[in-house]
C-alpha cells in the first residue's frame, strides 16, 4: 500500500512538473498544441500554467537583438564598386506572427539578411559614392590661411584646393531611406527593425591600387602646381632683387662719378690758380707735368725714338732748353 502511494505521489508530482513553467523578464512564450499555436502569446513574467503533456513551451526572445551583416559589394550611382559592411539592432514586437513565418531566430536573421542587403544593395545604387560617404551638407574643411589666399580668386570651386564636392542627402539620410523600406518589410514577420548603421565602406579590393593611384595623381599635380607658383614667385623676387641691385649701383656709381669729377674741377680749378700767378708758375708747372710723363712712359728697359723737336725731348736736351723767362728762385722767396 505504501509503495502505491508513492507511485502515484510520483505520478502527481511528474504531471505538476509538466503544468507549471516559468517565464523569465527577457522572454515572451508561444504555447502550441500539436505544433499549432494555442490562446494568446504570454510576455509577462512569473510563474504559468499549462496543459501538461500536450502543450509544448516556445520561448521567444524579447530584448534587443543585433545583426551584423557581411561586407558585399555593390555598385554606386558613378559606377565605382564598394564594400559595405552593414549592423542594424531589431526585435520582436508580434512573437505570434514571428513563430508562425519564421520559427526561431535562425531564419530571422537569414530573412533580415536578405531583405537589409536587398535594401542596402537598391540605395547604394541610388546614390554617388560622396553622398554616402560624407554626413553633412554644410561641411566646411579646416583650411591654412595662405590657401585661403591663394585660392581666393578662383571661380570654379572643383579646382579649388580643399574645397568638398557639394553633396544633396549625405549618409545619414540614405541610412533612413534603408532603414523605412527595410522595416515596411519585416512588420510581417513580427520584427521591429529599430536602427541601421553603415559599420564600414571601402573600395572593391580589385579596384582599391587604381584608385590610391589616381588619388596620388591628383595629390602630385596639385604639389606641382604649387612648386610652379612657387618657383614663379622666387624668379621674380630674384628679378626684383637684381633689379633694385643694379638700380642702387648705378645710382652709387653715378653719385661716385659725380664726386670725383667735382672733385677733380675743384683740383684744376685750384691747379689753375696756382700755376696762373705768374709765367714763372706756368712754366714750372709744364716743367713738373713734362718730368711726370717721363716717369710714367720710360723704365730701366725703355727704348724712346723721339723728334729732336719733339716737346718730350726738349727737358732731354739739357738745362739749355729751359726757357729764358724761367729763373731759379732765390733764398727767402
């Protein structure tokens, strides 16, 4: 009798066991019967009942899930093919619905997969790739002020160094064109597609070399347009400088002139009126300039072939040739 008791104390125990289960703060619960849903989803926490045996418990996750997509390559509006590398954060707001389209959370993220690549692919192609690189429209580059200068006279803005390509939406808004389409598409499953966010957006490898090169082209010409502007600039502050350099000695040289000629007139001038006191100081004035000249024309290994009336060989002829007016000067004179 006693191990009856047991028996069915056991018995009534097991069938308790199988009517009773929990359901926690993050889940929400999906009773079916058979493999076909029965009464409402239960997504409040605490302690539940259910028919023991035939009900079976589907929990189903209620709290933020991620998905994290793999880069693919898609093509841009200006042909350029790119990798985009996608995240998004979603979850589950009809778990009747999503338990009887998608079962578990396997096939969900293969449907978010498909439908947020599909979408991500569509808008890509919508759009030039600066409109999906950069965020804002009124972007302004930090810029050095001397190519502020230099570039201010420029009319096409394109040539401008610095400059940003003007741009229409930008990447937060062709991340909300992704993020209305795709969430249309996933409220039939059950799933609320909270937020997108472009995680990463690179060149296609194949296309990746050609493109740094044609950005080290367009660098290379750029600093060869300012070598040029620059190598323009030292010629002519060199040209200014040999300008002003010739200008100034000239104006030295011509000052220079100017001084010895009036100090040569000065010389003469006072030559002149030491030597015009007298015929004696005029004669003795040729005398000293006729002894100059021959100690400026005849060395030790000079050969003179002179006139005997020749007026630098007169002095040579002896003090017979001085003439009659001249008489040496007498003492205290």
């Amino acid at each position: 009798m006693n191990r009856l008791l047991w028996v069915i104390a056991g018995l009534l125990a097991f069938v308790l066991f199988n009517a009773f289960y929990t359901v926690g703060e993050a889940q929400q619960v999906i009773l079916t019967q058979f493999g076909k849903p029965v009464k409402e989803p239960v997504t409040e926490a605490g302690l539940k009942m259910k028919v023991p045996f035939i009900q079976e418990v589907n929990r189903i996750d209620k709290r933020v899930l991620p998905w994290d997509g793999s880069p693919s390559d898609m093509p841009t509006k200006d042909k350029l093919y790119i990798s985009v590398d996608l995240f998004a954060r979603w979850r589950i707001v009809d778990p009747l619905a999503y338990f009887l389209r998608l079962r578990d959370e396997r096939s969900a993220l293969s449907r978010l997969d498909d439908i947020l690549g599909s979408e991500t692919r569509n808008a890509i192609a919508k759009h030039e790739l600066i409109e999906i690189v950069r965020t804002t429209k009124g972007r302004v580059p930090l810029k050095d002020a001397t190519l502020v200068e230099n570039e201010a006279d420029r009319a096409d803005t394109n040539n401008v160094v610095g400059s940003l390509v003007p741009i229409q939406k930008g990447r937060v808004l062709v991340e909300q064109e992704i993020y209305k389409a795709a969430a249309e598409k996933l409220k039939v499953f059950g799933v609320e597609l909270l937020d997108i966010r472009f995680k990463r957006i690179n060149y296609n490898a194949s296309v990746e070399p050609k493109i740094y090169e044609r950005m080290i082209s367009e660098r290379r010409q750029i600093a060869e347009r300012f070598r040029s502007e620059g190598n323009g600039e030292a010629a002519r502050i060199r040209g200014n400088m040999t300008r002003d350099l010739n200008r100034i000695q000239s104006e030295a040289y011509r000052q220079v002139e100017d001084i010895r000629g009036k100090g040569d007139a000065e010389a003469t001038e006072i030559y002149a009126k030491a030597y015009n006191q007298s015929q004696a100081a005029a004669d003795f004035y040729a005398f000293t300039r006729t002894l100059e000249a021959y100690q400026a024309v005849m060395t030790s290994d000079t050969s003179l072939i002179l006139s005997t009336d020749s007026d630098i060989f007169r002095l040579l002829k002896g003090t017979s040739a001085l003439p009659e007016t001249y008489s040496a000067p007498q003492e205290g004179n």
